[in-house]
C-alpha cells in the first residue's frame, strides 16, 4: 500500500472514529500514524483502539505508527456563584487562592504556580483568550487585573500566562499514569504537551526509557525561544498551532510554523503540523479554500506530516477529511516547485560516511533517474538522514526491527517494510529489487539506489551505495 505522496498523515481517533470499520476506512483514505488523545477517553477505549490498529497493521502487512498526545498540565479557573459572568473591558478583576466561588468582581484561580510567574505587566488569557486581563498588582495567592477585552465567564474555563514561564512540570500524575499505559500497550510515539523549557523534554526522555519516540508538541512561546535546544533532546515536533495562536500573536504562527519546519529539516527530526487544518469539515463535507491552501502551505515547506484533531475524532466527515488532505498532498507533489522549492533549502552536512552516502544517495538516484532511494535500517537512522535530503524518489525503508518501521510512518517520504535482516551483499541487492517491485514501487527495467551499513545489522553504520536494475 505504497500512498505515492511524501508527506504522512496523522489522523485523532474519538466517538466518531473507533469501531474497528471506521478505522480501517480512515487508513485506507491514506492515515499513516493513529493519535490517541489522552485529554479524553478512557484506558479501555484506548487499548480497544490500540487493539483495532495492531489488527489492521497485520491484516495488510503495513506498519502503522500510533501517537499517544499526554494532555499536560490544564490552567482553570475555579467556579462562580452564578454562572456566566459578564465582563466588561476597563473593569477590575482579580484572581486568587480562594477557593470560594467567584461573581463579577473576583474568581478562584487554583494554581500557585501561576502567582509565583507573574508580575505587574503580565497578561492573563481566559477561555482560549476570548477574555485578556493584565496583571497591575499582585502578591502571595492574588493578582488584581483590569480587563483588556472582555466577554463571558463561566466555570472552570481555561487560563494561559503567555509571558511568563510556570514553575511547573510538563507531566502530571495522569500523565504519568498514561504514559505507563500507553508504553505497555506499543506507543511508537509519545508527545509531551505544556512544554516550556528543555528540561521538560529532558524529563520526558527519563519517563519514556526509549521504549517510544519523544514528541514535543510546541504550544509556549517560552519552547519557541528556546527551540534549538528543544530540537537536540527530542526525537521529533509538532506545532501545535492553536495553543499557539492562543498564547502570541496570530500573525506570528506563521512564520513560526515554518521557523519549526525549517529547523527540523536541517537537524534530520520529523516534525507534524497540526491544530484546524480542516475544522470546517467538522460539520461540512468539503473544506474551505483557506483550508485546503493552509493544509498546502505545510506540504510544500516541506513537514513531514499533516494532522487532523477534532475532524476525525468527533466530526461528521472523518473519512473524507483525511481523503481531501490526502488529495491535496498528492497534488502539491506533481507540482515541479515543489521540489526545488524543498531542494533551495541549505543543509549543514557532517563529515561522515553516513552524511555522504546519503548527499550521493539523492544525487545518484536523480542522475539515474531512480525509481526508489532503498534504505536498510536498524534504529532508523539512515531513514532519517535520506528523508532529510527531500529526494525526488520515494525512500523505501527495509527494517528488521517492526518498532522502528512504526515509528518511521510519521518520516517524510518513507515507505516502511518489516523484513528479516539480510546476511550478505548478494542478499541485500537482491532483497532490495524483489520489495521494490512486490510494493509497486519499481518496475522491471528501472534503476534502485541502494544504501546500507556493512557489517549489516550494526545501528548508524550506513557505508554502503550500490545501484542494481529491477529485473525483467
């Protein structure tokens, strides 16, 4: 089930998407890694989604990644005596430790950490920042605000402190609890929400042991300022564009989108853009040209996957949602700007036999007119290193190792096969031709370019490019 298209698409699983016929329809629309959504859902309905995809995964012999999205810290406020409030600009308000319900004058806002953050100046966004206070004194458990737009309150409504970095860890003890069983049941991915420094994914690394990928999910512009250190401890990215619209300016999601793309690309880690890519088709069969460009734009600056949240999870149209992402994608990658658009991007090689073969690996299959670039893989990092070359040929990925070919549905161009490790160059040569052509990928007459490690089986020894012709 070669999908022809570059660039992956990762799809929420919820109400509207969990029998085990609405799964298989979504990964036959073109869905290459599953989401599991931790913030809701119960560990039962989990494991039965789990269960549904492994199921899947050996009835048609393709690996499929599952992403388990930890829901992170959740900032509220507490009640209010009379529910909704009404809160008009100019007024005083202030938040604090009492648990008391609130009125029209003060809430409960239940979280020390967030007096500990802030000062005089900072702002205060409420219910996804539909209501902005900023802070003009505060002390021990309060801070009086004035308000800067204002709306309705109701309870327990969401609070973000943009400006402020929250002396708070990443994962709770729900977390920690999913985690586990996330971990048990086969995660290939886990990704880490609330993520405001690189200790958290430092923590987030210990938690996991290396039994899954490590995905930060860039909601903070405190993780935006410090990106490059994110970027080194983690084993891929999401932008999560709409925590982020929340918390900076709408205008700068852009260019950040495309700063994450960007940096991800050039240090060789997946990165997924995700959050209303197509949310009309929550409720509409067909996006809006807005939707369909925004969902392009990701495509052509090169992410390795596309995401869609509430669209499958609790939508009406979830199979045809993932159907048009898949055409979209499909039809930026017949566009010739596409790769040169990607080809115009600077990568800082290092001087190693891997780096090498994979800069000739590109080349060679360019110049030959390749019908595959074949990568033979152990942890998965020869994959990488050919995805980040963005090659016009499809990257056949051949694996012994059934985690690693999960974890790589996520990886840009790669099109991952679970095999039995090879023990001779013959065997490697003629292992590579016979998938390629069983996978529909080459044809006889056509060109592979090969690249492996020898001694084979040894992880991140990649030495090896040999051209071979798809027999007759």
């Amino acid at each position: 089930m070669w999908r022809r298209r570059s660039a992956k698409i990762v799809a929420t699983l919820g109400p509207a998407s969990s029998t085990p016929e609405r799964i298989r329809a979504l990964f036959e629309a073109g869905v290459d890694v599953f989401r599991l959504n931790f913030s809701h859902g119960t560990h039962e309905e989990h494991r039965g989604r789990f269960d549904t995809i492994r199921a899947i995964e050996r009835a048609t012999g393709r690996p499929i990644g599952i992403l388990a999205d930890l829901q992170g810290p959740k900032l509220r406020l507490g009640t209010f005596r009379r529910s909704p409030i009404e809160l008009a600009a100019g007024a005083r308000f202030r938040v604090d430790l009492d648990l008391e319900p609130g009125n029209e004058n003060r809430a409960p806002l239940p979280h020390p950490e967030i007096f500990e953050a802030i000062r005089p100046g900072t702002e205060l966004l409420l219910d996804d920042g539909k209501v902005r206070l900023q802070v003009e004194a505060c002390g021990a458990g309060f801070a009086d605000t004035s308000c800067m737009v204002g709306g309705q309150l109701s309870d327990r409504k969401g609070v973000n402190v943009p400006n402020a970095v929250l002396p708070l860890s990443a994962v709770t003890e729900k977390d920690r609890a999913d985690l586990a069983f996330a971990l048990d049941r086969g995660a290939d991915w886990v990704a880490f929400s609330f993520v405001q420094r690189a200790d958290d994914v430092a923590e987030g690394r210990k938690l996991v042991g290396g039994r899954a990928g490590v995905m930060v999910k860039l909601e903070k512009p405190s993780a935006i300022q410090r990106l490059s250190e994110i970027i080194e401890l983690a084993d891929g990215l999401m932008v999560a564009r709409g925590d982020l619209g929340v918390e900076m300016p709408p205008e700068d999601v852009p260019s950040v989108q495309k700063q994450v793309i960007h940096a991800c690309r050039l240090a060789g880690k997946p990165v997924v853009v995700a959050t209303q890519m197509l949310e009309s088709m929550i409720a509409s069969p067909t996006p809006t040209r807005a939707e369909a460009s925004d969902v392009a734009t990701a495509v052509y600056e090169g992410s390795d996957a596309v995401m869609l949240s509430a669209e499958t999870a609790a939508g009406h149209y979830p199979v045809e949602a993932v159907e048009i992402m898949n055409r979209i994608a499909c039809r930026v990658q017949e566009d010739p700007l596409y790769y040169s658009t990607l080809e115009g991007t600077r990568i800082e090689h290092e001087h190693t036999a891997p780096d090498a073969i994979s800069v000739a690996a590109r080349q060679v299959a360019s110049l030959v007119g390749a019908a595959a670039i074949v990568s033979y893989t152990t942890s998965g990092a020869t994959a990488l290193r050919a995805a980040r070359e963005r090659p016009e040929a499809p990257i056949l990925v051949l694996t012994s190792n059934l985690s690693t070919a999960r974890r790589l549905a996520v990886l840009w161009g790669a099109h991952c096969v679970h095999t039995s490790d090879v023990n001779s160059f013959g065997d490697m040569v003629q292992k590579a031709v016979r998938i390629a052509h069983r996978e529909g990928i080459a044809q006889p007459g056509q060109r592979v370019v090969i690249t492996a490690g020898v001694p084979f089986g040894t992880p991140g020894a990649t030495n090896v490019l040999r051209i071979a012709w798809v027999d007759r």
